[in-house]
C-alpha cells in the first residue's frame, strides 16, 4: 500500500509537468522570448522528475539528481528574472548570484552533503532565493515603466512568478527538513508528507501553462 501511494505521488505532479512540456515544445517559437529559460526549466524538470521515478522504481538511488537539479534551476530561473529586469538592475548581479550559486552548490556536494545526501542546504538555499526574486519582481510588476516595458504580457509573467512564488514558499519548510521527514520519521508519514509537495509542484506547472497559454504570440522581450 505505501508503495502505491508513493508511486501516486510521484505522478501527481508529473502529468501536469508533461502537459506543460508538449504545450512548450509545439509553441517553442511563437511563444515571447520573455518565457525561453521558464520553457527549458520546464524541460529540465520533466527529465529529472521521470529519472527519478523511474530509477525510485528500479530501487536505484537517485538523489544524486538533487545535486544537478538544484543549481541548474537556479542558473534557468534567475536568467529569467534577469531578462525581465535587464532595463532596471544590471544584468551582472544576477549573473555573480548564479556564479555564485554554482560554487556553493559544488561545495555543498564535495564537503557537506554528498551524492548520496538528500541536498537540504542547496534546495533551502534555492527557496529562499525564489522567494526573495518572486516578490520582488511583484514589485517591480507595479511600476509603469516594467508595465510599459513588458505590455501585453505583464499579466502571463505574473502567472509564471505566481506559480515559483507558491511553490518555493509553500514548499520552503519541507526543503529544510527534507532529509529528517524523508528518512527519520516513520516511513508512511515521511511518504504522506510527499503529498503537500506533489500539490504545489502541480499548481506550479498549472501557473506556468496558464502563462504561456495566454501570452501573445510572437512577442519579443527587447520591444521597444
């Protein structure tokens, strides 16, 4: 029975990751630049969530996948945020955070959580960094030149921002104690707290179709 309801789990939130993945894939090039590094993000996760359940199934460890994922969709989403921003802040801060990020993340695996190590610090570190970037493209969201700059498609970017926003916040606390609920507690319970995580990466992905689904076609970034 826990076997079933982990393999449920593992599913939930893989069948709206494809359906945002094929929408992506037919639209890659109508679809505004604004959105490229969100649809490789899209891509990316997909990979690495079906690897992962394949090989959960195989009984094959794969939390080593954590230690790729996690500073790969750092570098992806923070070049989102940074060619949404390139008018407002230099383009070399968010480049530095990355770099940066990248160096940690390497740190992290070679002398603090291995291959083998469920990667709380760099998943915590990310979510806090999602979050920080979300909100603060919110604001930005607010000011008549970011409305100018981007128009017409200020309302699917909120939708894209809104979906990492609630996924990265919602999911924050299960980050930092990812390791103890995944392998101190009792194996149902660590298995059933899946089922909070599986529902917001759901929403998230139903945020990001809704933001390609709506936004104009062909409708470049760097507009003037």
């Amino acid at each position: 029975m826990n076997d079933v309801l982990v393999v449920i789990l593992l599913w939930i939130p893989i069948l709206p990751m494809i359906v945002a993945c094929i929408y992506t894939l037919r639209h890659w090039k109508s679809t505004p630049v604004s959105f490229d590094m969100i649809k490789y993000y899209i891509c990316m996760s997909l990979i690495v969530q079906l690897a992962g359940s394949v090989m959960w199934v195989f009984k094959i460890g794969n939390l080593f996948l954590l230690h790729f994922y996690v500073p790969l969709s750092f570098v992806l989403l923070s070049r989102f945020y940074q060619n949404l921003w390139h008018s407002f802040i230099p383009s070399s801060i968010l480049k530095i955070a990355s770099i940066g990020f990248i160096l940690f993340s390497i740190c992290n695996t070679l002398y603090f959580q291995g291959f083998s190590t469920f990667n709380t610090y760099g998943l915590t570190s990310l979510s806090l960094l999602m979050i920080i970037l979300s909100i603060s493209n919110y604001y930005l969201s607010l000011e008549k030149q970011f409305r100018d700059k981007h128009q017409g498609l200020v309302n699917c970017i909120n939708w894209v921002n809104s979906g990492l926003f609630i996924y990265f916040s919602c999911t924050f606390i299960y980050h930092i104690y990812g390791r103890l609920i995944n392998f101190d507690l009792p194996l149902f319970i660590g298995r059933l707290a899946l089922l909070p995580n599986a529902l917001f990466v759901t929403v998230m992905y139903v945020c990001f179709f809704i933001g390609l689904w709506k936004s104009p076609k062909r409708q470049s970034l760097y507009q003037s």
